[in-house]
C-alpha cells in the first residue's frame, strides 16, 4: 500500500527514514487513511505503545495437551481454550514483548513413564514451533516427564541443546515427591553443570487436593506447595550443593515471604545445612526468582518486595488464568519506580536468559 512508513506519520514532505523522497497530497493522505481503516476492519492493531516486557510465567496448550485434559477430565477452562492468537492479543494488551512459555499443571506425568516422556516430546516441540513461526515473540521452557530421571535428562538435552530452549520447566512435586527428594539428584547435578534456568510452578499436590469442598486448589494449596518445594530444596541441602541452578518460583514464591521465621528458625538448627550453605536462610532465599503471578496485587506485593530484592523478581501473569494488562496495572498501583517496573518487567529476565532479548 505504501512504500514508506513516513507516509503515516504527518511529517512535512521531505526525505524519509529509508532514505527516499516523498511527497504528500491530500488526496493520497485520505486515500490512505481509508485503505488503513480498512485494514483495520479486517485485522485490528494490536498494541499502540511499543511492548517492552518479558512474560516468564505464560502458557499454552498444545493439541496433545489439549487431548489430555479433555480425556482427564481436568477441567482446564482457560487452557483448554487458549490459542496463540489470544496470547498475542494479550501480550499487546499488557505490553509483553516477549512471552516464554511452559506446561502448566497437571503437566504430563499420570502413571504412565512411556506416555509422559511422549507427551513431553510433543509439548516441547510444539512450543519450539511457536518460537519458529512467531520470531520475538515467544520464548519456552523445556517440560520434561519426572519423575523418571533418565528421560528426563534426555529432554534437558534436547530441548536446550537442540531446541534452543531458554530454561527448563518443571513441576513443584511428582509422585509425592518434592523437588529435593534424592531421586531427582542426577537432574539437579546436570542442571547444576548447564547453570540452567529452572521454572517451577505448583500442581495439585498427592497430599491435598480437594481438601476443601467448594475451594478448588488453586485457591490454598498451590501457594502452599511451592512453599513445600523450597523447604524441599533447602533442607535436603540441594540449595547449597547445586548453586548454581537458578530456579524461579510462581505466584511470588507461594507463602515463603510469611514463612521466613520458620524456615530460619529450622535453619539454624541444621549445622549440617548450614554448612552446606555459605549464606544464612534469608540470603539463600534472596538468590531464588519469585515472578509476580498472581502477587501483583498490594498486600502480596509489601511482602514480596521486602524480602526479595528487586534484580530477583520476574514480570509473569500466568496467562490465561490472568491477564498481563492486569499485572502490568498492578505493578504500577503498587507504586514502583520507574526504574523498577523496567528491571521487573524486562532488565532481570534479560540478566537471567540473556538470549531472550
């Protein structure tokens, strides 16, 4: 239509940006404007301001994952509905540039070691696409089938180097069994060695679903169980055998930010962990990431930002359970600076997946 972006901006006739001449008439400015009206009809601008921030905690569902839930009967509304079109359109919203997806739960893991390990394949070569057919736009965790270990470190290989993956994605707990259960030894020792990102989000535990009839999990128990994994992490010692895993938690770090009494209270009474540790409970807990998830509000927020300096918090939204454009709305209620919305919402995921941008 046109041969020149200058032709929109209402700039005096003159050389533009790719270095041609162009001049103006009215004529050419309404027929323009009514051709870009038209094409407005048929596909509607998406964001106006330049989106700037990096989504760590955004999912999607793929067509195996969608077969899952269905047949599970999980009743996974919002991912059972999701598509990438409503992912764009709400990146734009709240200003995310880029999204880095992963699985959210129930994840993949069910019984069966054959069927997880083939849906984890799927799940990660889908979301290798989105990056492919969508440039800039999406970033991915790789899921991987625990609790068997051997796939596991087979999927660790192959999403991050074959896929190009920007971190690992995993569940709080598998089988019972918490992230620091030795079983899971061999995987934190090869994350360990590849310094990987390790993105966790919680899951209906084996424990405690459906503990309260009319209160789904999501509401209690997933903030409890990513309180669990990190005293999982932290007591059996693999915080300080394996530092240098970076590992980020959903939804601010569950009820961790209430908990730092009791968890430095047990800390130092472990001269064994303490040992392992060269910090104390509060600094090793400072060198998690907590994403802002579901916490973007006031109350979660004071607790938040006061223990956890601002370099280790991450813009998430957890989409499409929530919308970015109320995340990004909240962060700013809450009354950060300027400089802090940029460093959460963009300059720390930068730091941490330095390929992202």
């Amino acid at each position: 239509m046109f041969q020149c972006d200058a032709l929109t901006s209402g700039h005096a006739p003159g050389p533009c940006e790719c270095g041609s001449s162009v001049r103006l008439s009215r004529r050419g400015l309404l027929a323009g404007a009514v051709a870009l009206g038209a094409a407005a009809r048929i596909a509607p601008a998406r964001a106006q301001v330049a989106p700037f921030r990096i989504d760590v905690h955004h999912h999607y569902t793929s067509p195996a994952l969608l077969a899952m839930m269905k047949g599970r009967r999980t009743h996974q509304t919002f991912n059972e509905e999701w598509t990438v079109e409503k992912s764009l359109d709400a990146m734009d919203k709240g200003g995310v540039a880029r999204a880095v997806v992963s699985t959210s739960d129930p994840g993949v893991w069910f019984g069966d070691f054959d069927a997880a390990a083939g849906l984890a394949r799927e799940c990660n070569e889908y979301q290798a696409r989105l990056m492919a057919d969508h440039p800039g736009r999406f970033g991915m965790f790789t899921t991987v089938p625990l609790p068997d270990v051997d796939m596991a470190l087979k999927e660790v290989a192959y999403g991050l180097d074959v896929l190009k993956a920007h971190g690992v994605g995993v569940m709080t707990s598998y089988a019972g069994k918490y992230l620091g259960d030795p079983a899971f030894t061999p995987l934190m020792a090869d994350l360990n060695r590849r310094r990987a990102v390790v993105f966790v989000h919680p899951l209906g535990s084996a424990c405690c679903s459906n503990l309260l009839p009319g209160v789904p999990d999501q509401v209690v128990e997933y903030n409890s169980e990513t309180s669990r994994t990190i005293a999982s992490l932290m007591f059996s010692g693999t915080l300080g055998r394996y530092p240098d895993i970076r590992f980020i938690f959903s939804h601010g770090g569950g009820t961790v930010p209430y908990l730092v009494a009791r968890f430095e209270r047990l800390f130092n009474s472990r001269p064994d962990i303490q040992a392992m540790s060269q910090d104390g409970c509060v600094a090793s807990l400072r060198k998690l990431y907590f994403d802002t998830a579901q916490a973007f509000n006031e109350f979660t927020m004071a607790s938040l930002t006061r223990l956890m300096p601002t370099e280790h918090i991450l813009y998430g939204s957890d989409f499409p359970a929530a919308q970015p454009d109320a995340t990004s709305k909240g962060l700013a209620d809450f009354g950060l600076t300027a400089q802090q919305q940029q460093a959460i919402g963009r300059d720390n995921a930068v730091a941490l997946m330095p390929t992202i941008a």
